[in-house]
C-alpha cells in the first residue's frame, strides 16, 4: 500500500509549543503594509493578509482562480516596478500552479516578494493534510525555480530577518513561513472581484 | 523554417502602438515571430510561461498595475486556462490573447484533432469573444478589433489565428 496521508478532520485547537501562530506571524513579516500592493490566496492567506493590512483598497483578494495568486503577484510587479508587492498565499494554493515559481525566478523582478503561509493543511475543505505535511517543501522548490532569496520561518526569533528581507530589492524573494493549524477565525471582506479591481486601480492609478 | 509572412511583424508593431507592454507565452511556432520581437524589444516584458494559465492570471495583474499584457497561445494551451477563465469573467478584466489554431483546416497529428475543436466552444462558453482570422487580408484588420475591444472596451477577446492562415503542420503523410 502507498504512503497515505495523516487523517486530519479539524484544525488544532490551540497552537502546539514551538510553533507560530498564524496571524501574529504573517503580520510581523508584513511590518508597515502601508506603501505595498498585496495580491492573497484564498480563505486563511486572505484572512492573514486582510488582518495585517485591513480592508484596504491596495489588496487584492482571491476567493476563486486558485493557483493565479503568484502570476496575478508578477503582472502587477511588473506594471508597477516602483512599488512593494507581496503575494500571500498558502501552501495548497501555491502547490496549484508550482511552475509559477520557474516563471518569477527568471523574470526575478526586485519588488515582488511572496509569502507563503504554509500550514501543512486544506484548511478550507476539511483540514486535509498537504503535501507539505507529507514531506514536500516548497521553499526547495523555489530555490529549484531559480528565486535567490528564499528563507524557511519556523520561529519568532526568525521574523525580523525574513521582514528585512521581504523589502529588500535584491530580486524576488520567497518566504516559507511554517505555522500551526489553527484556525484564527473568517474575517469579511467584499468577494465581487469586479469591485475590488476598480478601488485596488483607483489607489495605485488614481482613475480606473 | 522558413521566412515568416510580413503580417506576423505588423502584429507585433500593432500590439505595440496599442501600449501592450507585457508578453506572456509558452514558446509555440505559430507565434514565433511576436516572441521573438518581444525578446529583442527592450521596452516590453516577455514572460516564458510554465503553463498558459500562468499568462490569464498575469494578465489581471498587470491590468490592476494599469499595464497591457497580452497572452500567446496555442489551441492547446486554452485548454490548461479554463479556471482562471473566471478570473477574467467574474472581475471583469480586459483580456486578449492570441490562439494560434492546431486542429482545426487540415491537421496531420490525430492528438490536435480533440482540443482544436474544442476550443472556441470552450472560451465562448467561459465569456470569452472569438475572432477568427482565416486570410492575411484580414489578420490586421481582425486584432485590431480585439485589441480596441479588449484594451478600450475592456472585453475578453481570443483572436483565433487558424491553420488556413497559418498553414497546417506537415507531417509525412504515410
């Protein structure tokens, strides 16, 4: 019999000693969300990155199209050379459309930055195991697509770097950010991307 | 390979004066001629994709940033888009790429034969309009359509470049 995965039916309950709270992490990367332009997975990434940032016009939020966060993150970086922009996105939601990380590692645009919150689990679908939890690491498969600055986060003593290095400009950089599989709880947030596309357009462009 | 027609070269002029600073691809032969200019052009992006689905998700990207991108493909790569597809739908991004037509006048390779003819039904029935260019006569006249519907009107447009423009593919016809 093949290699099956952990049978996972519900998120834990509490964050396990040595592990990273989700919410308090990605918001410690993400430092000063002020001046960036923010593309999101869906459900707990969008979630993570709406309560770092709030519900600002300058994030963009998927709840469908799963695996275009990174290549929607490099449309815009490429666009808008000038400005931050950071996708954050899960592992699921990475793990969709992988060979995105070969497209940015050879486009290696300086102001793109991604942030992968990786907690090993479909969070949305019934807490399913990923192939992370299974072995898989996807910050060796962005290192293998050619991203230079790639760096694992398991531990708060490791944020303040991975944060200097998210808005650094020298190339893309991908952050791995291991964290424990809680669920911190659904924020609202307005899903007609049609909407969300004007006001994110009106922000950076000043007309849509 | 021979030399390519003239028209291939006004495509790539065309796209250019309509401000399209972003090409993403999947190297193709049918396109070879936008890629190649594309790569040379030191003004434009050109983005080797990994899969085509890539370039729809790029294209939204670079409208939010107010870029113009456009998406080089083969019938075959309309195939690996058709989530993403609602990307462009439901958000209701400007969208135009440029299918280079496997499968449909006179293909020689059985495997083309499925996504080719499939593929205008699937994009109309993901809200996408289909152009079809069959003649050089009409190529220009045909994407410039697009490019004002897509980048003016903002619509989603495939223009469908088909193997009586491009010629099919020769196989040896044991």
């Amino acid at each position: 019999m093949s290699m099956k995965p952990t049978l996972s039916t519900a998120p834990a309950k509490a964050v396990e000693a040595g592990l990273l709270e989700r919410r308090a992490a990605v918001k410690g990367i993400l430092g000063d969300t002020k001046d960036m332009l923010i593309v999101t997975g869906l459900a707990g990434s969008k979630d993570d990155a709406l309560a770092a940032a709030g519900d600002v016009p300058t994030l963009f939020t998927l709840s469908g199209a799963m695996g275009a966060a990174a290549a929607m993150g490099l449309g815009l970086a490429l666009a808008q050379p000038k400005k931050r922009v950071v996708v954050v996105t899960g592992d699921g939601e990475l793990l969709m459309n992988v060979g995105t990380l070969a497209t940015i590692g050879v486009m290696n645009p300086p102001n793109l930055s991604i942030l992968c919150v990786d907690n090993a689990r479909y969070g949305e679908t019934g807490w399913q195991e990923s192939h992370t939890g299974r072995g898989v690491d996807i910050a060796k498969m962005a290192e293998g697509g050619g991203i230079k600055q790639v760096r694992t986060v398991t531990k708060e003593t490791e944020i303040a770097d991975a944060s200097k290095m998210l808005r650094g400009s020298n190339g893309t950089s991908f952050i791995l950010l291991k964290v424990a599989p809680t669920e911190p709880g659904k924020l609202h947030r307005d899903r007609d991307a049609s909407y969300n596309k004007t006001r994110f357009r009106v922000a950076v462009l000043g007309k849509n | 390979m021979a030399e390519a027609p003239a028209w291939q070269d006004q495509l790539y002029d065309m796209l250019r004066e309509f401000k399209v600073t972003q090409f993403s691809y999947v190297p193709d032969a049918g396109h070879r001629t936008l890629i190649n200019r594309s790569i040379a052009d030191p003004d434009v992006h050109s983005v080797s994709l990994t899969t085509e689905e890539e370039g729809v998700a790029l294209q939204a990207g670079a409208h939010l940033g107010g870029a113009r991108s456009v998406l080089l493909m083969q019938s075959s790569g309309v195939g690996n888009c058709v989530n993403f597809f609602s990307l462009i739908r439901h958000g209701r991004f400007p969208f135009l790429t440029l299918v280079s037509m496997r499968g449909d006048f006179g293909e020689a390779n059985p495997w083309q034969l499925a996504m080719g003819q499939s593929t205008q039904p699937v994009l109309e029935a993901a809200g996408i309009t289909c152009l079809r260019a069959e003649r050089k006569d009409e190529v220009l006249d045909v994407t410039r359509a697009g490019c004002t519907m897509a980048y003016q009107s903002e619509a989603a447009v495939a223009v469908l470049l088909t193997q009586k423009l491009l010629g099919a593919k020769s196989f040896s016809t044991e």
